[in-house]
C-alpha cells in the first residue's frame, strides 16, 4: 500500500506543478504565445489534483477507525 499512496502522493504533487506552469504569464522561448497549450496544461493538473484528492477522501471515509 505504500506504493499506492506514493503514487498518489506524486500525481498530486504533478498536477499542482502544472497549474503552477500553466498559470505563467508570458511568451515561451521562442516567442510565441502559449496560451493555449498552457490552457490546456492547467486543465489536465486540476484533473490530477481532483482525481488524488477524491482518491484521499475516499480512502478516508472509507478507513477502518478504531
């Protein structure tokens, strides 16, 4: 179990550094604009973040509390 929760652990941290790159205002390197990849970019980190968080409510709703 360790694993999965490393896992999770790693989208989660994943999809927060792509909503972080994504919301960098600004050309890319080589002048063009990126908005729309950086759009793009943000939307599949909110997607990582929801489905690790859901995954962590969920296993905590779902826990065997002493």
């Amino acid at each position: 179990m360790t694993y999965f929760w490393s896992a999770v652990g790693v989208v989660l941290v994943l999809g927060i550094g792509l909503i972080v790159g994504g919301s960098l205002s600004g050309p890319g390197r080589d002048g063009r604009d990126l908005s729309a990849r950086r759009s793009v970019q943000m939307q599949v980190g909110a997607v990582m973040v929801g489905v690790s968080l859901c995954v962590l409510v969920i296993a905590y709703l779902t826990a065997d509390w002493p």
